[in-house]
C-alpha cells in the first residue's frame, strides 16, 4: 500500500515496526555497522531503533575440538526495528550493501512489516526475548509443560530467570528427576 497525500510523507500511524532487509550475501554484519553509524550521523535515532542480524550458536567441532560457533539463521537478510517514514526508508534502502526491502512491491512502495509472533519467535530463538511475555511465577510453583519432548509432564520450578523469561524446571520422569530449562510461553502455572 503507496501513501499518498499528506504534507510530510509521514506514516499515519508513527508506529515502530520490525522489517527485513535483504542484503547481498555474506554482508549481513557490515550492513548492520554500516547502518547504525548512518543512523547516528544522519540523526535517524527516534525513527530507526535496532539492527539485528539474525543468528544462532551452533557447536562445532574443528581438529577434534568442540567450539561455539555463530550462524546466520537467514543469511542475506537483516531486520530493522523502526519507524517508516520517507527519510527512514530512503537511509536504510541507500545504505551499502542493502539491496531492498522484503515486502515491497517496488516502485517506491513501502513495504510490510513482519508480524508481531514472527518477531518473537526470531528475537526468542536468539535469546533476545522482547520482554512482553510476562509470567507471575516463583521458585517451588508446580507448572505443566506445554510443547516440545516433555509436553504435558508437570514440574517444580526451581529457578526463575525473569529478564530472559526462562525457567528452571525439574520434572520427574521414570523414578528420576529430570531438570531442564524452558521459556515463559512453554509453561503453564498449574
């Protein structure tokens, strides 16, 4: 959708939003520098808020030694946090090594931004959790597994960890206990 009219160009709604960038490959990182030193240098901080490259620890094992290794999760693509505006669009999609947004039709067109859970989901898989998900829960609380291998067996909580929503849970299973550690929206309060 093209806005039209309006004495700014300015966006409706001035509402942050989360889009991707598609960068050419390989240059996911210095797209990511480049743009944040264009946003101090060209003033874009109240419209232009975080760059984020998504990725995610892989183990390695190189000449037989385990190592934490990075890994793109969308190589050639990097997500902006920001307000769409005429000057926000025209310094993310001229900044070197950015080749256009996704979600856009071209022709100058805005494009779309990601929906909310699909955020969550990335930002959650990076350990960069957003905070929304809030939980009243506390140490010793009996909780019900929701997803994954351990979905529906019930546990204690045996730690909690509110600043990146997780939990620590011990779960009994086959006369043992079994202890692992899960996010706030894989637990229900029992």
């Amino acid at each position: 959708m093209t806005e039209k009219g309006g004495t700014d160009g300015q966006s409706a709604t001035m509402e942050k939003n989360w889009f991707v960038v598609h960068t050419y490959s390989g240059y996911e990182n210095k797209v990511r520098t480049n743009l944040e030193k264009r946003v101090d240098t060209m003033g874009m901080q109240d419209k232009i808020f975080r760059v984020v490259v998504p990725e995610e620890e892989e183990i390695d094992y190189k000449d037989g030694k385990k190592r934490a290794v990075m890994r793109k999760t969308f190589p050639g693509y990097v997500l902006v946090e920001m307000i769409m505006t005429d000057d926000s669009w025209y310094v993310v999609r001229n900044t070197p090594g950015v080749t256009g947004f996704i979600g856009s039709s071209g022709g100058g067109a805005k494009p779309t931004p990601l929906m909310p859970e699909e955020v969550d989901f990335i930002l959650r898989q990076m350990g960069m959790k957003e905070g929304k998900v809030e939980m009243d829960v506390a140490e010793g609380d009996l909780v019900e597994v929701l997803e994954g291998p351990f979905a529906n067996f019930q546990g204690r909580i045996e730690e909690v960890d509110a600043a990146k929503g997780k939990v620590k849970v011990a779960v009994e299973m086959f006369g043992r206990e079994t202890k692992m550690e899960l996010d706030f929206v894989q637990i229900r309060k029992i």
